[in-house]
C-alpha cells in the first residue's frame, strides 16, 4: 500500500470531520435560538462514511 495514498486519504477525512463539526457549530447555534417546538437539525454524515467506504484496506502481511 502506498503511504501517500493513505496519508491523503486520512487527510482529506479530517477535513470532512473539520467540516462537518463547523456545520454542527452552526445548526446548535441556530437551534439555540430557535423556539423549541422545531426538532433539533442532525449532521450530513454521508461524505464521511462514504470516504471511509473508499479507504483502501492495507496489506499487513507483509508485516512481522
């Protein structure tokens, strides 16, 4: 496996989890401030599972 392969792919998970929690930071403020009738918003989490489902498996095989 290629380690830059990798470290790109951890890369780009963080900043989809920076993403996200900076989207989350918004919605808790915004329901906050909303009246409590209104359910609170939940987090898109489909770009980070799907990333995660993208990540390829290391062959550790060749590890002693």
């Amino acid at each position: 496996m290629d380690a830059k392969l990798v470290i790109t792919s951890f890369d780009e998970l963080r900043k989809l989890i920076i993403e996200q929690f900076k989207n989350l930071s918004k919605q808790m403020e915004v329901a906050k401030s909303a009246p409590a009738e209104q359910p609170s918003p939940t987090a898109d989490t489909s770009q980070i599972e799907e990333l995660i489902r993208n990540i390829p498996q290391p062959n550790l095989s060749n590890l002693e």
